[in-house]
C-alpha cells in the first residue's frame, strides 16, 4: 500500500509542473483508470503476471492523484472574481464563517457570501468565500465592532481579485489565498449586523469556529490586559497566533522553539492519551467491558478527542497529521490489525492530502512530517522511546533508567534538528545555534508545564481556571526572560541563503546516512561523513558572485507604493529606497529583510535615501537592525529620525548633492539631483519631492536611472544640466529610467523624457492604487515615444542584468510574476 500511496502523491504533484491543464484531462484519466483496472483484473489469478499489476496498480493511483488535484485546482479556480468586479463597491450579505483576526487597528477575517449585490443588481456568480479588512478610516476614526465567527453581516466592499506583491523569497498572498480558498479579498466601507448569531445545529465546523472564539475571549477575561504572552496562551491553547507580538516571534525563531508556540502533535498526543485514560477507567466498571473490550473503547476515545480537539486547535497540519495517525491506530485495534509504525504515517500523510492538495505549500507539513519521519526512521531498532527495555522495566535500577531515557531523548531531539536543517533553511533561511540548549530547557516547561496548565484553564469553569492560567502565563514569563537572553547572544543564530535544490538532494542523502538507526559508536565515521554531506546547505550561491568586473544587477522589488531597489556589483551592494510604512505594515520587515536573507545578503556597503516620505524611508529602521550598512546618502532634513538613528550606530550620513559621483568594481555612479548647494534644514523652502536624490547606475553598456519622487521643477533642472553636459556618455548606451513619483501626473515630463529618450521605463506602485499612479496621461506619453513602461503589479519584481560589453539592444529584465508557476492565474494571463 505504500507504493500506491507514493504513486497517488506522485500523480498530485505532476500538476506543479504543467503551466496549463488540458480541456480533455477528465477523458485521459478516466480511460486510463480504466485500462490499468481492466488490466489487473485479467491478471489478477496469474502470478507471472504480479510485476505487472503492481506496475498497473502505480499508474492508476497516479493518474487518480493527478485527476484528484487537478479537479480540486479547477474547482479553485472556478470561484476566482470576475475581473469586471474590482474596483467597484458592492454590496454583500452573509456570515463570518472562522475565527477573525481583532486587534485595536481592526479585523481581517473570512466571510461567506451568500448574497452579492452592484447597485440594486443581484450578482448571479460570485465568490463563496473572501477575505475581507475592516479597518479604521483615517479620515473618520471609528471603533471597529466585535465579528464574531457565526454573525450575519451586509457589508458594502470595495473588492479585488487576490493580489499580493510577488518576489523571490517572500509570503506569497496570491497562493495562500488560493490555498485557502478565497476567491476576492476586499476593504470593508461600512456594515449592519443581521444576526448576532446564525449557526445551524449541524454546521459542525462553523460550531468549533464559534467555540475557538469563546476560548481566547476567555482567556484575555481572565488574564490581566498588562499579561504580555496572553497570546502565547491562546495560541497553545487553540492555535491563534495573531495577537503574538513581532519582537517575541523574534525571539522564538532565534532561539528554534517556534514550533512549540502552536498546536504542535506532542499536545494532540498528550489530549487524546488523556482521553483514553479517563474512558479506560469509567469503561471498565462493571460489565462493560464484556460488551466492548476497553482497549477498543480507549482507542476510540483517544480519536474521538483527538478530533474534537484538531478542530478546535484550527486544524493546523501537525493537529491534523497527529489526529490521523491516533486514527488509524484506533482502526487497526478495532479491525484486529497490528500496523508498521511507518505504515501509520503514510496512510496520515495520504488523508491529509487527499483532503487538502494544497497543504504542502505551508511549511508545518514538511517540518510535522518530516520531524515524524524522521524519528521513525532513526529509532525504529530502539528499546523504546525513552529508552526502557521493554518487560525489564522493574529489574533494572531507576538511575540506569533515567539515563537510558535522557540518553534517547537526546537522540531524537539531535535526529530532529539534523532532520529538519534543510527543511529550515529552506522556508526561513536561519540556524538557530542555541536551539539543542534552548529546546532541552523550553520542551519540558511549555509541553508540560505551560501547556496542561493552560488547556485546563482554558476549558474548566472561570473560578478554576483563573488560577490555573495565571500560573501558566507566570511560567512561560520566565522561560521568555531566559529565551531573550539566550536569543541576544551573538551567534545565538546563523543566517545562510535559500539552499538551491542539488544542496538539499546532497544533503538529504547524508542525513539519511547520519541519523540512520544502530549503534552510533560502531558507525561514527560513516554518520560523520553524513554530516558532511549536509555542509552543502552552507555553500553560498555564486548570484552575485557571478558578476564580472564592470557589470551590475538591478533588483526592482514588488514593494507596493513605494520604492525599494538592490544595485549590485562584483563586490559591492547599494540599496536605494527602503519601501513603505504604514501602521504595522512594513515593507522593510515584510519584503526587503525576506529578501535579503533569502539571498544571503547580510551586508550592504550604502543605502540610499531619495527623500524623507514614508513610502521611501519607512523600511530604514528595521533594516538598520538586522542589515550592516557601510554608509548612508540622503535627501534628508537635520531633524529627520533616521539620521540619529544613524548616529548612534556610529554609520556615517552624506547628504546628496549634483556632482557626487564614485566607482565601485567598474561601475560608475551619478548624482545628478538636487543643487550641489542644497542645504538639508528643518523647514526646506521645497517640498521633499523636489528635493529627491536622483541616481544614475552606469557601466559601459547601460545607464539606469533611479529618481526617487523628482517632480517637474526637479526635471526641469535636471534637464537643464543634462544640456550642459556632454550627452555623448549616454547615447551610445542602454539607457533604463524609473519614472519620476511613480508615474504620477507632475512628472515624466516630455522635456526630460526627450533629453534622455530611454529605450525602457519601469514604475514601482501599488496595485489600484488610491493615487491612481501611474496616472493615464503619463502612460499615453511613454507609449507615444514609443518607450515600454514596465509596472510592478504586473511584472512582480523586476530582475536586470547589465553586462559590461554588450551591443546596443534593448534590456529584457526577469519578470518574478511571470517566472513564477501560477496556475490558478492562467485564466487571467
């Protein structure tokens, strides 16, 4: 059954590779099923012919898992908004159907719709399900309402097909949003509750979303408002994890506990042996026993809490992955079978994408399934998990015991974290060096400590549970005093870039190799040659190495309304722009910093500030933290926080002024705005726009140009010195221009655009954007010279490569959005 299982996963995953999925697919697979079904029957009483059949068996569970995920992907894409919808404000009648994620800021949640309207039509297809932001108007600050999981809503929206900015090494919104099946996601303008609550008595998931909502109101009624980790609580407790602050999450990932901040299969595990104790010893009272033997009856519990619980947790993978494997047990107990431990994960594993193809693009599939794995794997010829000879348990001394366990369960914490390396390195880039330390101190305290102490709170009545949750929350106060310490050593983590595919394979196979089962001091050196194999995942990528002397790389980042682009050169990196801020919303945290780690890219040797508008500097502050600068140029006032900010990092600040020019490994670079005897006061006499640092990148094929948000007058200036300096440097070159403010009407004007005739222009804005950059006049100019204006909304991040000798022709950067495999975009490509 394994090979079949493999084959049907084998099938599923066929469908990542295909740009496009042929119209006659359902005909294909269905006569194909057929044929390898007909096939074994002939055979079936033939025992020359058994290699055949399993052959045939492999390719129906194939063609049945390729047939399975391409009918659950169109069914997806079936439900994606009409694109004559965006923009518009529409009014929609339904109910909040999960658990929403409230802040003081506002709510995100689900809303299933059931009725849609465009002024007095009725819209006849729509989206089920969307995802839908009410926040604040900053015009009109109002208090957001409470949603609740089960209320009926009328919202009227302004909505979108799914859109998120899109480039290497970020979250994707567009794939999770397919992966949770939202067809649109939208702002909400104002709503009227119908309903406080709407929920039929058979809607068994809308109950558990209903529930999870009552449990972490609970939990914040009985905490006090000042308990800091009360969202670490409730994200053991039920698995949310929003209202965990971002310096925490910092650091549990630095110190590599981050898998015990949720539901994690250890607490599904611990619930459901709970469960079956307490119906073992009820059921075997009296007679009952004689009806039902009482390991059936235990088992069956164990299952049935098991379940209830993955519900109420979110039914995260690691709940779900827990939840099957207790089910099949219960299966096998009550069938009469007797199960491979490994049996037991494969037929998991084959639930949990038979119900969810998409789940393995979050990353607690790989790391539950693979932690799992892996430890079954390397200590399938063990006595025991914690190391106790079985039957000899009471002839052996407690201390020769308790070695033997601490013995193996540092053996499988070791197989864990060897396991998953690639695994880790892959989805966040980081080693955590303190993770074995940190782990031997945080496992036994939140797993059970923390953990009991805030489930029985949680669920027991409010005059007990008080006082068990204010123990929980005290105790893991104090493990987070430890953890910060711990994580604020220097080499506490190790940063390394995204590991390319040969990397994992290599290292794959020497993990196989070093966790694999037996005495480890009969195979030190084989297991050692193993760890060595995994040295792979370390070797940096030659990306940027690879550039020879006088040639650059131009990175354009998706970074919404604002700007934010990497130059390199052989040895050199300058990063202009550090994107927008809005609230919480980084773009520095949310998009550069995911950037930069992914390329491996701790260092930069100068950023580059145009001007002081948030939508340039608002990603600054976070960088300077994680990212060593070198130096900083800038069109900033002497007030301006960032400049002290730099300061007190001892990072020196250079005003940016025409005439400023520096060569890095061939490259030149020009300044070419604002005025060389432009001072930086206070209160500048021009608004910040005006006074924007406006850069030229050249070597001595091309010359790429960054303008920050350079209005007319600034044009008009440049323009004027462009007409006193000799233009021969520039003729005889590519020449790749950003346009001015985004695109904005009081800019590109003709008389620049003329001066410097580019063969290419790009933009950097928001995807409908409220501005309406870049605006249609300025669009009809590029087109009418003739010019490509490349957008980032719809290219995603743009990659250039500039070599140092090259013919004049026109530059085809790399377009993310396009590079990347989309399928459920297809309908609009």
């Amino acid at each position: 059954m394994r090979s079949n299982i493999a084959a049907f996963i084998a099938g599923g995953s066929l469908l990542l590779f295909l740009p496009t999925v042929p119209e006659y697919w359902p005909s294909l697979c269905i006569t194909t099923i057929i044929i390898s079904l007909l096939g074994v029957y002939l055979n079936r009483s033939s025992i020359q012919y058994r290699y055949a059949n399993s052959v045939l068996l492999a390719v129906c569970w194939c063609t049945l898992g390729f047939a399975w995920n391409a009918d659950y992907a169109q069914d997806r894409l079936s439900n994606i908004l009409s694109i004559e919808y965006e923009g518009k404000e529409l009014a929609l009648e339904g109910r909040i159907n999960a658990l929403p994620q409230s802040a003081s800021s506002g709510a995100k949640f689900s809303f299933e719709v059931e009725h849609a309207f465009l002024g007095h039509e009725k819209i006849q297809s729509f989206p089920p399900q969307i995802y839908l932001s009410w926040q604040p108007a900053w015009r009109n600050p109002q208090d957001i309402p409470e949603v609740i999981p089960g209320q009926r809503w009328k919202f009227k929206v302004k909505i979108k097909r799914p859109y998120g900015s899109l480039n290497p090494h970020t979250f994707d919104f567009e794939r999770w949003s397919f992966q949770q099946d939202f067809g649109a996601s939208g702002s909400v303008r104002s709503g009227k509750l119908i309903h406080q609550k709407d929920i039929g008595f058979t809607e068994f998931a809308l109950v558990m979303e209903y529930q999870r909502w009552k449990l972490r109101q609970k939990i914040r009624r009985l905490l006090s408002k000042d308990a800091r980790y009360s969202g670490v609580i409730s994200a053991l407790v039920m698995g949310d994890q929003n209202a965990i602050d971002q310096e925490d999450w910092r650091v549990f990932n630095a110190t590599g506990i981050g898998h015990l901040i949720s539901i994690s299969g250890l607490h599904v595990t611990m619930l459901a042996g709970f469960g079956a104790m307490l119906a073992k010893f009820l059921w075997r009272r009296n007679t009952l026993p004689l009806l039902i033997p009482v390991a059936k009856v235990a088992t069956a519990a164990g299952f049935l809490t098991a379940f209830i619980y993955a519900w109420l947790a979110g039914f995260q993978i690691p709940a779900q992955r827990t939840m099957y494997m207790v089910g099949v047990v219960a299966f096998a107990l009550w069938s009469g079978r007797n199960p491979r431990s490994f049996d037991i994960w494969w037929w998991a594993l084959f639930v949990v994408l038979l119900i969810d193809p998409m789940a393995p693009y979050t990353p607690g599939f790989w790391l539950s399934f693979g932690a799992v794995a892996a430890i079954l794997y390397a200590m399938q010829d063990s006595d025991g998990l914690l190391g106790l000879p079985t039957g000899r348990e009471l002839e052996l001394h407690w201390q020769y015991r308790l070695t033997q366990a601490l013995h193996e369960a540092c053996r499988v914490q070791a197989v864990v974290t060897i396991a998953l390396l690639p695994l880790t390195l892959h989805w966040f880039y980081q080693v955590s060096i303190v993770s074995p330390l940190a782990n031997a101190l945080a496992i036994p305290v939140v797993s059970y400590v923390v953990t009991p102490l805030a489930i029985a709170g949680a669920l027991l009545p409010d005059f007990i549970g008080k006082w068990l949750l204010m123990p929980a929350h005290a105790t893991m106060d104090y493990l987070a005093i430890m953890l910060a310490w711990m994580a604020n050593w220097k080499w506490a983590v190790a940063w390394f870039s995204k590991p390319a595919w040969w990397a994992i394979t290599i290292s794959t196979i020497g993990i196989v190799i070093a966790i694999r089962p037996g005495s480890i001091r009969e195979s030190w050196v084989s297991r050692f040659i193993g760890l060595g194999l995994c040295a792979t995942l370390f070797v940096q990528p030659l990306t940027s190495m690879n550039l020879a002397k006088g040639e650059f790389r131009a990175t354009v980042l998706d970074i919404g309304q604002g700007t934010a682009v990497l130059i390199e050169t052989k040895t050199k990196k300058l990063l202009y722009d550090t994107g927008p801020i809005q609230g919480k919303d980084n773009a520095g945290q949310r998009i550069i910093l995911p950037y930069l780690r992914g390329r491996g890219i701790d260092h930069i040797d100068r950023m580059v500030i145009s001007h002081s508008d948030s939508d340039h500097i608002g990603g600054a502050a976070t960088l300077l933290k994680e990212i060593i600068f070198d130096s900083m140029m800038g069109s900033l006032p002497s007030t301006n926080a960032l400049l002290a900010n730099l300061e007190n990092r001892k990072i020196p600040a250079i005003p940016c002024r025409f005439g400023q020019q520096w060569r890095w490994d061939g490259v030149d670079f020009h300044i070419w705005h604002p005025h060389e005897n432009t001072i930086f006061e206070d209160q500048h006499p021009r608004k910040p726009n005006e006074v924007s640092c406006v850069l030229e990148v050249r070597n001595s094929s091309t010359s790429f140009w960054l303008t920050g948000d350079v209005e007319k007058q600034g044009e008009a200036e440049i323009s004027e010195r462009l007409t006193q300096t000799s233009l021969n440097d520039l003729r005889d070159k590519n020449l790749i221009f950003m346009a001015p403010h985004h695109g904005s009407k009081t800019s590109s004007s003709q008389e620049l655009l003329t001066a410097l005739s580019p063969e290419v222009a790009f933009a950097q804005n928001g995807y409908r954007n409220r501005y309406g950059h870049p605006h249609p006049t300025v669009t009809a100019r590029y087109q009418s010279m003739s010019i490509p204006f490349y957008q980032t909304p719809t290219t995603g991040a743009q990659v250039w490569n500039f070599p140092a000798n090259s013919e004049r022709k026109q530059s085809q950067p790399l377009f993310w959005r396009q590079n990347s495999r989309r399928l459920w975009h297809r309908e609009a490509q």
